[in-house]
C-alpha cells in the first residue's frame, strides 16, 4: 500500500509539473513543432510564452521580411477550443484579426484588417487577365471559413494603384479599384467599381464558388487608343459607345457545361 501511495503521488507531481510547464511554456519550445505548420513562413527572434509571444521577423517562404508579429492564444486551446488573436505589422504587408474554431480550416475570424504589397506574392496569384500589382486593402467584420473556402463573408476590398502585368501589352495601369464581398453557403459575390478618375472605368459582378467562377462588367477607357484600350477589346464585345461587354466563366461547372466566355 505504501509504495502505491508513494507511485501516486509521484505521479501526481510529474502531471502537476507537465502542466506547469505547458501553462508557462515558452514560446521558442514549440517552434519545433510549429514551424512545418506555418505554411513556409518563418518565425525569427521569437520571444514571450506560446500565449502570449512575438516574432521580431516572419519570412516568408522566399525570404522577403513581412514585419514583426504578436500573438494572444486562449489557454482554452488545451481543451479544443481556438482563440486567437494576431498582430502583423510591416512596410510591405499587415494583418489583424481574431480567430476562432477547433480547426485552421474551419474558423471563423473577426475584425479582420489586412494589406499586402501583391509583390510578396511572386507568381503564386495568376489571374486569367493577367498578372496582379498593386496594393490591396481588405476590411472583413465576419469569415466564416469551411475546409478553407469562405463558407460566409462580409468584406470589403480595395486594390491601390491597380496594375496588370500582361505578356502581350506589358503593365497596364487600372487606377484605384474597389470591391464588396459577400459569401452565403459557400458562394461569393462581389461588385467592382473604380474610384472614378483612374484610367479604367469598371462596373463589373464577380460570383465564385469552389466549382465555378463568373465574372461579368462593362468596362471602358478614360484615354481613347492606348494599350488598355487594346487590351479591353480582347476581353469581349465593344459596343459604339467604347463600353467592353465582359462576360466570363469558368471553373468545374462551366466545363460541364460547355459555357464560356
């Protein structure tokens, strides 16, 4: 009886150790473990406990600085449940936002703030129409997101002097755009405009699903023959009043469906 007693208690000890340790813990001990999970970003000069900690540099899978990141996580954690808050604050990209969820994929954030320079991206986002430049600045109150995809959404999107690097006409400048988002069972939908002084004028519907994408607008130029201009008129029907009639579509459902632009 004695030796259970003694073997109890020391087990006890080393339980109410490990979770001391685990409660405490700093934040550079579960880099281990963290770092394959960050999608090749890097965590440098990490300081503080895994609750509450900061990176003094993330590198980015190309090892481009992106700024200094700080970080609050609930010790709810422990049981399953996610709160997270994050901080990213650099010249060429930003980020705030609260995270909630049992899952990466399957949370839903909050007061999202974000802006990145689009260079930071490389050739990793590729539009059909070309190659994005640019500044982009999104505000989201709600992203609800399941298996990764905006299952529901309420954002706003702005594209600082929008730019499209294309093999045929080089960089076509396109001004300042805007777009709203709005997601519902998985479906996004948003409406482009411009600013109304850049040399693209664009009133444009995007929908986009995990099967399809269509996007639809009325687009014209603000400097009559210039490569813009070209460029619009590859794009769909150019009526006598120099408006584009874009109407594209894409993606699983289109194929299926034989539609196209």
């Amino acid at each position: 009886m004695k030796h259970s007693r003694t073997a109890l208690v020391g087990l006890l000890a080393l339980l109410s150790l490990a979770a001391v340790l685990v409660w405490f813990m700093p934040a550079r001990w579960a880099m281990p473990w963290l770092g394959p999970r960050l999608g090749g970003l890097r965590l440098e000069q990490v300081s503080g406990l895994l609750w509450e900690g900061a990176a003094g540099r993330v590198l980015s899978a190309r090892g481009e600085d992106l700024g200094r990141l700080t970080w609050q996580l609930s010790r709810r954690a422990l049981l399953g449940d996610n709160q997270l808050q994050l901080r990213l604050q650099g010249e060429r990209a930003d980020f705030a936002g609260r995270m909630a969820g049992k899952a990466v994929a399957d949370a839903h954030w909050t007061d999202v703030q974000m802006r990145i320079d689009l260079e930071l991206l490389g050739n990793s986002l590729a539009l059909p129409l070309g190659q994005p430049r640019g500044v982009v600045e999104l505000a989201a109150r709600d992203i609800q997101l399941h298996g990764g995809w905006p299952e529901a959404m309420d954002a706003q999107l702005h594209w600082q002097a929008a730019m499209l690097q294309t093999p045929r006409h080089g960089e076509l400048p396109l001004g300042g755009l805007q777009m709203t988002l709005q997601a519902a069972n998985g479906v996004i939908e948003g409406h482009l405009q411009d600013e109304g002084d850049g040399p693209l004028r664009i009133d444009g519907q995007l929908q986009l699903s995990p099967l399809a994408r269509r996007f639809t607008a009325e687009a014209a130029v603000r400097q009559a023959n210039s490569p813009l201009q070209h460029w619009l008129s590859g794009l769909g029907a150019t009526d006598a009043q120099g408006i584009t009639h874009i109407n594209y579509t894409g993606g699983l459902a289109a194929a299926m469906s034989g539609g196209t632009r």
